[in-house]
C-alpha cells in the first residue's frame, strides 16, 4: 500500500510546485528588459542584432538539452522516456537554436544513456549545412562521451577534421569579442572525452571545463527553479568570466514516476522560462545567465534569449 500511496502523491505533488510558480508569474509578471524583442528572422537573429556590436560575453545562448533525440526509441515504449526534442539539428538551429548539446558512444552513434540512434555524422551535415545558409551566426557545439560509454576512437581529430574551417580556436581573449571580430569562424567546438586526453590549451576545440552546469536531478518544477537560480547566485558576472555557465531549464523524470514521459514532466518549468529571467532580475542576477537550455525547444524561448541579447547590445 506505501508503494501505491507514493505513486498517487507524485503526480500531486508536481502540481503543488507548478502553482508555486504560475502564482508567482501572476503576481509578479515575466517582463524584463528585452521580453518584448522579437527578431525577425529567427534563422540569423545573431546578424539582425548586428554583429560588430554584439560581444559574446553579452549574449544570452538559446540551448537546446539532449539536442540529438529526435526519433529515439520506440515511438510507444521508451520514446516518451529518451526523447527531449523533436526537431533535427538542422531544424533547431534554423528555428534559433545557439548551443548544441550532443552526446556520443564508442560507434560514434549519438545516444540518451543507453539508448542510440543516428551517426554523428547527421549532426556534423546539419550544422555544415546551416552555416553554409548563414552568415553571421555563432554556434556552441558540445560533444559528449555519455556516462557509462567509451570515447569513439580517434575523435578529436574527427571533429577537427570535419569542421576545421569553422572552428574558433580555444582562447580566453574571445568571450570579449564582437561577433564581427571572430568571423569567418562560427563554431566553439566543446569536446568532453571521457578516458581521452582533453583537448590542449589554444587548440582548434576547447576542453570541458570551458562550459560548465550543474545538473539537478529532480521533475519538481519549483525545486528546480530555485535550484537553478541559487546556481546564478554563486556565479560571477558574465564578463567576468573566461567559460560558459549553462542554466538548464528542463526537469528529469524519475524512476518512481509512471505517469508521464520527458515532455509532459518537463512542461513544468518549460513553459516558465520567461518567468526565470524576469526573476534573475528581481533578484540581481540577470548580468550571470548565459547558456539558457530546454528540452523541446521553440520559438519563444529562442525569442525570450534573444530579447535579452538585444537589451545587453543595446
């Protein structure tokens, strides 16, 4: 009767933490300076902001978490469960997308713990191809050995390999450059091996700790929320800072939750997103968001990044 009694109590529980946060988006509001920004071309918002004006260290990375899981798993069974977008990678940076969040095993297939699916190699042709239908656009792309997987052999010069002409060289002076300054460039190629040696200082791809996050494993909205800006508390200003700090707005289902897959869970918190920005700023901490990453993510979360971009440049 415990088991069942806690199966019954989650699905309350989670609602309990979703009305803390829609009470305080209708008390206290989602604007913030920028909320109301909305580029015209979500394909080259980066461009439309004006690059010789825009410094990295100024922009707000719209992310998106677990980035190649579209079309993982059984459609009926473990879908629901492994996939946390729905876009390809094309799609996703075509729709506004800035940061990349890949995950790879040994075969070089991408995968969400244990389950796989498509070859790097889709990742790499998709991100090639919007790049050669842009101009301006920055991209950080991470690429990760999962846990509990081996490196692929060979990997770093695989990637350096596939995206040399693209690749902006691992360097502390470039978070306070203008866009304008780092092209032709466009990608900051983030290789997080776990048994391989980390990529050397001034290298064509950067080392791990060069974007870092604190991930917390909890599907309570709330918690979440909070979690994540006492993470903002103890960071230092954006330009004060030589790496990427990623806030990660998403919820994880857990093991003891039958009642929903990663897309109902994670609406939760998805859905406040605006809500977490117009509160970094109630609470003095706006000038620490940076990497801003959810699962499923859409235009108005691109929008709500972009917005705040705007209002730094300006």
């Amino acid at each position: 009767m415990g088991a069942v009694q806690s199966l019954i109590t989650i699905p309350g529980e989670i609602t309990e933490e979703e009305s803390k946060l829609r009470i305080l988006e209708q008390t206290q509001g989602c604007d913030y300076p920028g909320s109301d920004y909305r580029p015209a071309d979500r394909k080259n918002w980066m461009l439309g902001l004006n690059p010789t004006k825009v410094h990295l260290n100024k922009i707000v990375w719209p992310g998106s978490h677990n980035s190649a899981t579209n079309q993982m798993g059984d459609p009926l069974f473990t879908r629901p469960y492994v996939e946390c977008q729905s876009d390809t990678i094309y799609s996703q940076l075509e729709k506004g997308t800035r940061v990349l969040d890949i995950r790879v095993k040994k075969d070089r297939h991408v995968c969400h713990s244990s389950f796989g699916s498509y070859n790097i190699d889709v990742v790499i042709n998709d991100v090639k191809r919007f790049l050669s239908e842009t101009s301006s656009e920055i991209i950080i792309l991470e690429v990760r050995t999962e846990h509990g997987e081996q490196d692929p052999p060979n990997f770093e010069t695989y990637l350096v390999e596939q995206l040399g002409q693209f690749l902006i060289h691992q360097d502390d002076s470039v978070f306070g450059k203008t866009i304008s300054e780092l092209l032709p460039r466009r990608i900051i190629c983030v290789w997080k091996p776990r048994n391989s040696p980390q990529p050397q200082a001034g290298g064509l791809l950067w080392s791990g700790g060069y974007l870092r996050d604190e991930w917390v494993n909890t599907e309570m909205p709330y918690t979440k929320f909070i979690a994540n800006m006492n993470q903002l508390s103890g960071e230092v200003p954006v330009t004060s800072r030589t790496f990427f700090f990623r806030v990660e707005n998403t919820l994880t289902v857990q093991a003891n939750n039958p009642f929903g897959g990663i897309g109902l869970v994670t609406e939760g918190i998805r859905r406040h997103a605006r809500l977490f920005i117009s509160q970094s700023f109630s609470r003095g901490l706006a000038d620490r968001l940076q990497i801003f990453s959810t699962d499923f993510i859409n235009e108005d979360f691109v929008d709500a990044c972009a917005g705040l971009t705007y209002a730094r440049a300006q």
